[in-house]
C-alpha cells in the first residue's frame, strides 16, 4: 500500500502492521464504455432501460445511458489490485452513495484512504473510504468499505 | 411488486402508490457457475486468487474457490426485475455483509421486504431489506437498498 | 400475460387458462450496439464479414455492417420474460423472416399476438404471431412461435 | 460447398452456379459447456430457469439444465462457414423444430442437404434442409433455411 | 490451403503433401472495434492503460487507445481456418514484431506465405511469414509461425 | 520489479534505471477453466476442434481437449501486471515454444528473468525470458520477450 507510481498510489498492497491510518491511495483508470454496459447488463441480467435502450434513456432526466451502480462498483474492486496472501475476505460495504452518473466514455479512478484499523489478534480488520471519480474530478460514488487483513508471516 | 405466481413474489414492479410497507418478494434461482467466476473476474479485472486460483484457494480457509461478493450483489440485481419507468434511480446500499461464501453450483435467490416508504413529493423513496440466499437456505449477504420510485402516470 | 404497464405488455407471463386468443403485448426496448454484433459472432462463431468487416460491408447493398438474423432473433427472446413454472417448452419456430436490417444503434421491442391456443389435456399449446421492430417502428422480423404452456397449480 | 476432408462437407461454399440439389454437407463439431449456456443467457437476457437454475431444473421433465433452442440454432450458424462474397443475405427459417435436449457436453453438429435452387436473375436463392445432431446422432433440432446467393463474378 | 475465391486464399487448409513452398494466402478481414479491446482487456486480464484509458493514452506517442499486441496475434489465429484433422500442433513462433499500432475501427487482415516445409515421417511441420495488414496496407504485426501437420489419411 | 511477497515477486514494475539483469519474477497463478477456452475460442474465432470438441480432441494424442497456445500466451500478459507509465510499449516475441499442453482445471503462472537491457537514450530496451508453468511445474510455454521501458521522470 502507498508505494508512489505514476503520480499515483495503491492501496492494500501490504500486512496489517504496515498499514496506518490516513494513508491514501490512487488508482489507475479506466474508461467505461458502450461494451462495458452491455456486458454488465449481461452478466447481471440487469436490462433496466435507463442502461440499455437509447431511446427510452433519452427521455429520462440523465438524457442518456448511464452506467448501472454495480457496474461502477464492481469497476472499483479490479482498479484496486490486493496482493494474494494479505486480504483473508471481504467483509462489507456501508453508506454506499452514488452521487453522480457515469455516461458512456467517462473514466473512472478509485481514491481510498484508510480511515481505521483493529487489531483481531491473529489477523487484523481495516476500514476504507472510497471515492469513485470521474475524469472531471466529479465524485460518482462513496462508500465506506471494511476487510480482514493478514499480519506478515513470521 | 408483491405479485404472487411460481410459489413467490416480484419486488419494485409497482408504482409508489401500490407499495405497502411489509410487502415481501422472492425472486427466480441463478446457479452460480465457474463461468461466473471466470467472467465477472474479467469484467471487473478482480482477479484476487481467492476467486480465480484452484490451488491457492485450496490453502484458504475456504478451502476452495468462492464468488466475489460483488459478483453476488450484481446478480442479485438482475434477479430483480423492475418495471420500465417506476424506478427513477438507484440510491445507494447500507450495511452490506457478506455473511456466507458462494461457491461454484451454489443456486442464489434474492428475498426482499418493503421496510421504509418515503413521499417526497414528485416521486417516492423506498427502502428495501435483502437477503442472499443459496440453495440450503444459507444467507449469503444482506443488505439495505435505496431507490426513488415514480408516481402513477396521470 | 396482457398485464399493462409503462404503456406496454407482456407476454407469456399467465397459465394457459388465464390466456385467450388476441392478447397483445409489447416489451421494453433493447439498443443493439457495436458490442452487441461483436459479441454474438464471438458466441455463435458467425464471422461473416457482412456483420464483422466494416471495409466490406461497405461495399454491400446495406452499405455498413449489419446486426445477425439470429442475433435479433435470441434477443427477442430475452426480450419477452417467462414466468418460471408457467412454459413447459418452446416447440419451435415458423415462417421466420428477416425484413428489415438491424443496424448498430438500433433499438429493437417485441409485439406479440396470442392467434392460437390448443387444449392437450395435462397442459396447452400457443400459437404467438411475434414482430421485432425497431425505434422506426419497422418490421425486421415476423415470426410464428409455439410454446408448451403449464395448466394453474391445483 | 460439398468439398470433401475430415470425412465431412461443408455448405454454402460456393457460388449460385455450382450448387446442385441434393449436395449434403456436415459440419465439424461444437460442445456445448456450460460456459456457453451461462454466455447465451447473458447475451439474449433469457434467464429462464430451465436453462440456468440447476435446483428449478431438476424439479423437470429434463431433470437437469438445457440449452436454450435459440442457442443451438445460433451456434449452427457458426459451424456452417460461408466464404465472403457468396452469401447475399439469409432470407428466414420454416420449420424449426427442436426435437431432443440439448444438455451441457454434448456435441453438436450440423448437417445439411440443399433441397431446392431457384434462379433470380441477378442472383439465386437457396433452400436447404438442416439437421442439428448430436454425439449420439440424436436429431436435437430440424429446420428449412433459405439465403440468396451470388452468381460467379464474370 | 491456396484455394482462390473472393480474391483472396485460405492457409492450413490441406494436407501436408498438398502444400508447397511459395503458396500465398490472404483471409477475410475483421474489424477491430472498442469492444474487442475492452474483451481481451478483460479475458487476459491486461488493463494497461494504453488499452484502457481514454485519458492516458490521449498523452502517450499514440493519442489515443492502441490494441494489445497480443489481441492482433489472437485474432489473426482466428481469421485463418484450419481444417480439422489436417493440423495436429502449433508447435511456436519466431520473429513476433508489432509494427505499427491498431486503432479502434481498423480492419485486420492476415496475409501468409508457406516459407519451408520439413518432411518428418508420420507428419510433416510447416513454417510460414505471417504478416498482419490493416485497411490501409500498413503491416501491423510480422511473424514466423511453425505447425506440425498430417498427411493425408490412406 | 522484483519486490518480494506472498513468496513471489512481479516484473516490469520499475524504471528503467532500476532494472537490472539477472532480476527473477514470479506472478501469482490464474486456473485455466472450461470457460476460459470457450470464451478464447469465440474472442479469437478459432474453433479449432481440439479446442472446443470433446469427441474430437478425446481422439488426439491429447486425449482430451487442450487450452489454445495463444490463449496462454494472453493469460501470461495478464498475470504480469505493468505499472501505467513505465512500459512505452511491447516490441515483440522470440523463440516461442508451446512445450506442454495446457488441460481444463491447470493452474498456470509466470516466471521471468531481465536477461538484457539496452539503454537508447530516452528510454531503455529490456529482454525478459518468460516461462509458463503449471501446477505441476511443467513448462507449457518459454519465450523471449522485448519491451521498451521509461526512464525515471526527473
């Protein structure tokens, strides 16, 4: 975690001992396109219109297609790449917000920063503020994330 | 929403008005496949060896390979039908936890209650209680959803 | 079946006895993308140029690359919802005919007509007049589809 | 067309003029995984549990997941290559009839006898029976196509 | 392999007896499209934001999203049709060079030429110059490919 | 490049300057699944029966049905993650062997040695040996590659 690359950082990159809290990360972006959508919507099975028909996006409020939520949040967790050996699982997301759309051609980064972390004796918990944002700097989602981290192998 | 047939419910299928707190739903099966793992994986770019690596995960505590959780909450949205043009938008989550692990021929079904409905005027907003739950009644994750929901057309 | 909503129907989507000749319905809209073709011919195999090679299309008489016949043909069928335990089987297809071309960006529905049902005793046949049409309300396929259809739980 | 190698033909290789009635051809051969059930249902947004809930699928006459009938019949167009240039357009279908299940392993494969050619003037239409089998020679779906077909370049 | 039809050839298409040093080959095209990256980013889990991210690559040499190296050689494999029982292995390549990057919308063609072929008894190997051509001649990629092939069944 | 964990180490994650010969990397491993050849098969368009024929590839010296080489090869780029700013760009391929076959249920991953690095003033040149293994240690596929690295930013 926090190691500098590319103007950037990565976040859960390291044991529970090496984490502090107030360490920031930065991910890499990726672009969200018409493909992305239909392949999400497939996956999902989530044809809800306001992602999938042009027409009928068209007359919503948002004008166009936008990217589904899930889709944003399933992005989130590929933008930031753990180590194998140091996440044990994924134990839960609160006050998840998504607070702007993502369109067709938007790219979306992920900023964490670690806002807490409990020592559980043999593995340790910590607990993540996400940002999802855009290329315009526009925030897209919040969300408040928690995992169980290994300690280093002795 | 709450429309009987096949043994079971329909969630987010009716106009604000038509929604009663304690309405209750039950959605068809998925059988969650390796394919599944494999694609969600490749949408996401989560590649975490817990998910993707039959020998790895062999050494967990899992003792075998196990679907993302957001592999489980993006299906458990396509298990969810919504009519075109009540819902206005998705709000957010809460308390999302991942309570059992899915694994590979597990069958998912989402089992939601009405729990909070709120008028704001031009459009309602509810509040649903989920639960993921497998084919041995396992729940696998539960979680608290948002979303605005229209009025009836005039 | 018939139920309305969003200024359309569904089909398919009551038991046999609840269904009766001249029932209409119309499904929500899909937009047939780029990804769309590009993902069909990976699934299908079909590479034909006309669909695949935007050089070559060109030089047809469609002038650009065109969406599969079959293509148009499976989304319709993900287009109109089944109610688990309501269909038994689908029987087959006739007079099945292509149009209109599909075009990347198109937005296709499904209209269907319930012209024929047969008592065969333990469950029914029907007989459904189905047409794809797009968001110029052309006709880019009719087609004449027959489903075994389950009789009401007793 | 009706070129021989690998103890098979292939149809449709060929230009208006050297097509006879009563060419047959065979495909080479596909199997149907479960990757390719789970892809189709994204693709085409039909869930139906028959295809994609092991649990519903067991409570059926199958006893087990099938594959979709538009699946099998989109996977025969794949394995008929048509070379470029000779295919005009495909006309439509009569006749589809799905005949046995097709369930995950087996095998498909095409095989095809032209039944009728008639000339159009600037180009030929074809009509030709086709025959879905699999590995255990099971006819799993039949069907007539037609397709209009260019006459040689002079 | 060689055999003529809309102006161009097939390779790999006969057994070993029937190739002949200097055949020449060219395969039908492919476009590649926004799709296409965004799949193999996602089947080979290679998100390299030249690939990837439409703001990155705006501020590399390119200016914009390139295909992986790897996507080219992927689909060239598919462009050129091997008939079953003719190959028995791909044993390896030499010389792989990518010459010139592939944009969203170029259209890909292979164009090979059999250079040597090696008699081993049971099966003979082939080597064949491989060169990946876009719609405006450039070569994008050059290759040295090598097979082991059958001989003809007696 | 070359920072220790989870008892392996990752390539191509430094500047050029950085580098040095005789550097070792070891990525983490990726399970190569049914779907995986299905969805590489349709990616690519090569069907090649030994690929995607159970009945076919039951009667090859392989006995059953074998993962695409270029399909390990995309999996291989993958595995090695490149951090964004660092690689300018992928030159191209030497000297690659597909040495043993890769079944359904494998579990592949990448080992690499810098074996040369030529600085060319803006940038610098490195080759890296990369050997493919399985889960049993076999080497299914070796290969020189070459790429042009960044130089630190001043």
């Amino acid at each position: 975690m926090m190691k500098k690359g590319n103007g950037g950082y990565k976040v859960l990159d390291r044991y529970f001992e090496e984490l502090e809290v107030g360490m920031r990360a930065v991910s890499r972006g990726r672009t969200i396109t018409e493909a992305d959508i239909v392949n999400f919507a497939a996956f999902s099975g989530d044809w809800y219109p306001l992602h999938t028909d042009r027409e009928f996006a068209a007359g919503t409020m948002f004008g166009r297609r936008i990217a589904h939520g899930m889709l944003v949040m399933s992005v989130a967790t590929g933008l930031v790449p753990m180590k194998p050996g140091v996440v044990v699982a994924f134990y839960g997301m609160d006050k998840v917000r998504f607070t702007a759309p993502t369109f067709i051609g938007d790219t979306l980064r992920v900023e964490a920063e670690l806002i807490e972390k409990q020592d559980k004796g043999a593995f340790g918990v910590i607990t993540v503020r996400q940002e999802i944002k855009n290329q315009r700097n526009e925030v897209c989602s919040t969300a408040i994330l928690k995992a169980a981290i290994n300690k280093k192998p002795q």
